[in-house]
C-alpha cells in the first residue's frame, strides 16, 4: 500500500478527487445544509489549495521582493487549517458511508502532515495522521513498505510541536505521541533490520521511558511467537535486558 508523496502536483489531483464523490453523495442523500456542508468544503479546499501554491512559492524566494516571505508560523497555521477540513470531510465521509473516500483521506492526512514537516511547520493536530500511520502499519507487509512507512513515522514525530512532546497527557493511552513512538518500533522490527530497531528503539526509551519495560517485554513474547530472525532477536533481546530485566531487579 503505497505512502502518498506530499507534492503540490498531487494534492492538487487527489483533493478533486475525494471531494467530488463527498459532494455526489449529499447531494443524493438529499442535500442537508449545514456550515460544513460538502460544498462548502469543496470551496475551502480550494482555497487551501490556493493558500499553499502561494506559501511554497513565498518559501522558494529570495525574500527581495515587497511582499513578506511565510515563515514556519504560516505554515503550522495553514496545516491546522487544512486539518480542520480533513477532520470536517471525514466525518462526512462517514456519515455517507464513503468508504473508498475513507481510506483515501487517511491517506490525505499522511501527505499534509509530511508537507506541514518539510517546510518547517509544526503539528498541533496529530491525532488524524497517528490514526492514519497506524492504519497503513497494519495493512504494509513487503519490507520496501515498512522502510517507507518508518521513514516517514520518523518525519511526522520531528514535526510534533513542543507543547505535544513535553506529553503531559500521559493519563490518556491514546495519545498521539504515544502512539506513533510505539508504532514506529513496532515497524522498524517488522522491517527485521537491526539499525532501524536500535534507532527507533533509542527514540522510544528516551520520549517514553515509562512505556519501555513493557513494550519490551511484549517484545520479547513475540520474539518467540512469531519466530522473528536472530539478529532481530538480538536486539530485542539487548533492550529487553536493560529496561525490563535490570529495572525488575531493583
């Protein structure tokens, strides 16, 4: 199940798209008004569109002309915008029972959380895109998937704004932080190659350090449910020792 690559191009044919099906279907289901109606929507995602044509051609300036160039404020605020509608849209989607327009949002959510990251905004809305990643985690089998998957969970966490990543929620389980740091370990062991178990295994332990012991005694169970290879093994195994064992001893 291939990631969606966040390019202007992309975005600009996918967005149609996925609305033109919301907008059939309300328009079938009777056409109930309301102020996220689907051509409302449609409308505001044209605009967004717009908004972002004219930020990446801001962002690719020189800064010499007279008018100011966006700066990662622009782009934090516009990605929470786009948020918004994704979030208005999906909901839509389900009360239509889209589930083509679905899964194709998720999708949506993936590429703007990666265009929000790569020019230097941040991401206040996390939840959609930890929900989507989860969702392509469960669905990615072939090991070029799990690469590209883990790829871009790496770039999505370097986007979470600071105020998320200080994670003082830690009553709530789902939470996004949570969840995409968890995620991501358990995609860099399906991937079975050491170096990304051990780098998304040091990322793990040091924003989720209580969550440790645990995820890698879980670990350890799957080792030998699942009959993971032995440099795999090895690794979890290394882990395991230092944050299950050793602390279980003190």
């Amino acid at each position: 199940m291939p990631l969606p690559d966040p390019d202007l191009a992309w975005f600009q044919t996918r967005v149609p798209e996925l609305v033109e099906p919301l907008l059939e279907a309300w328009q079938t289901a009777g056409g109930a008004s309301a102020d996220d109606a689907p051509p409302v929507l449609a409308d505001a995602f044209a605009q967004l569109l717009e908004a972002m044509v004219r930020t990446e051609a801001s962002l690719a300036g020189d800064g010499t002309g007279t008018a100011s160039r966006a700066t990662p404020e622009d782009v934090t605020e516009l990605g929470e915008y786009a948020f918004n509608l994704f979030n208005a849209a999906l909901e839509w989607a389900r009360r239509l029972d889209l589930d083509e327009v679905m899964d194709g949002l998720q999708g949506l959510s993936i590429a703007l959380a990666l265009w929000i990251a790569r020019h230097g905004g941040y991401l206040y809305t996390a939840e959609p895109v930890a929900d989507a990643l989860a969702l392509y985690a469960n669905r990615s089998k072939e090991p070029s998937e799990l690469n590209r998957l883990y790829e871009v969970m790496g770039e999505v966490l370097d986007a979470i704004a600071p105020a998320l990543r200080q994670d003082l929620e830690k009553t709530n389980p789902g939470r996004p932080w949570r969840v995409l740091n968890l995620n991501r370990a358990i995609v860099a062991t399906r991937t079975h190659e050491p170096a990304l178990m051990e780098s998304a295994f040091e990322t793990l332990t040091a924003n989720l350090p209580e969550d440790a012991p645990q995820f890698f005694s879980e670990g350890m169970e799957q080792m030998e449910r699942l009959d993971y290879p032995p440099q795999v093994r090895e690794v979890m195994d290394k882990y395991y020792r230092q944050w299950s064992v050793k602390r279980s001893l003190h």
